[in-house]
C-alpha cells in the first residue's frame, strides 16, 4: 500500500514539474498566453544613459489603444546598426530591422517598408538622444521615413515607440500614430523571445 500511494505522489509530481518546465519555457519564449493580458502603461520616465544598445533580437510586440479597446500583437527584430550609418545628427541610431505588425488593429497607420532589412531604410529604427528633458529611445517604423540620406518630412505618417522603461529581455512605453495634426495613441510591451 504504502509503495502505491509513493508511486501515485511521485506520478503527480512528476506532472507538477513538467507542467511548470513547460510554462516557463514558454514564458522565455514571449508565449505565454498572459502576456498579452499583462501589458500595462509605464508611469516613470526613462533613467537617464540607458540604451538598448545590447538588446538585439527577436521581440513580441503587443500595442495597446488609449482606450484599452484594442490591441495590436506582432513581432520585431532588431539587430546592431552598422557604424556607418549611425550618426542621426542629434540621435544616435543603435538598432535597426524589421516589423511585422498589424498597427490598424490599434488605429495606427499601417507603414510601409515594415519588412526592410536595410540599413539605409529600414522598417524599424531605434534613435537614441539625451536632451534637456532627458533620455529619449525612440523606435520608429517604415522605410521611408527611416531613409538615412532622406530629409524628414514632417506631416507625413508616422508611427513612433516612446521607450519608458527597460528590464532585462523587455522594454514598454507609450506609441503615438498619425498624419498631419491628428494621431491617436496608447501604450506598448515588448518581449525578447529569441536573440
């Protein structure tokens, strides 16, 4: 009796342990099923010389509307900009790659050249600057308005990730999305899930 009740406990524990294996990995992996639940809005402004400089790789990218409403899930990657094409004037570009995200899901504009894995126009730009009112990362999205040589065109779309915090694997903050004077705009969580 006493063997069947250790075997029967050892059988459950065992189950215990792989489920828990399980959902870690799959939380590492940006998996989770919660994590597009958990996504919420970054009160503090970001420290002054942070950077995500060393933060290439691939991330899952949930963008939440003002109203709460409507979210937007889709994935970056991002990888070490090359020397060359690093000097913004008063930016620094650290990291560039490409999208896949469905920004009208959250009312925003839909970019093109997501998918560019160019240097001189990538789909996804990350400027870093340190100014008066501290630090600012910016990720910013389509090719053409991320052309090195371009002049940047002021009331043309955009659709911009304000980087409020950053913590390990992840960054979160607030997005602004728009054309000419109006925009609509909301809050935002990144996951590496893979470098």
């Amino acid at each position: 009796m006493t063997r069947g009740i250790l075997w029967a406990l050892s059988v459950v524990a065992s189950a215990i342990l792989v489920a828990c294996v399980g959902n870690v990995a799959e939380e590492n992996l940006g998996m989770a099923g919660d994590s597009v639940t958990s996504c919420s809005p970054v009160g503090a402004p970001l420290q002054i010389q942070e950077t995500m400089a060393y933060m290439a790789g691939r991330y899952r990218l949930v963008m939440v509307s003002d109203d709460e409403n409507d979210r937007a899930v889709g994935f970056v990657d991002l990888k070490q900009m090359p020397e060359a094409y690093r000097d913004w004037g008063a930016s620094t570009a650290t990291l560039f790659g490409k999208a896949d995200v469905g920004f009208d899901a959250v009312g925003a504009q839909q970019m093109k050249g997501l998918d560019s894995p160019d240097p001189e126009g990538p789909g996804v730009l990350v400027l870093e600057s340190e100014g008066s009112s501290g630090q600012s990362i910016l990720l910013r999205f389509g090719s053409e308005p991320n052309r090195w040589a371009g002049e940047t065109v002021f009331d043309a779309a955009f659709t911009v990730l304000d980087v409020g915090l950053i913590e390990g694997d992840r960054f979160s903050g607030s997005w602004r999305s728009g054309v000419h004077a109006e925009w609509v705009e909301g809050y935002f969580c990144a996951q590496r899930i893979r470098f």
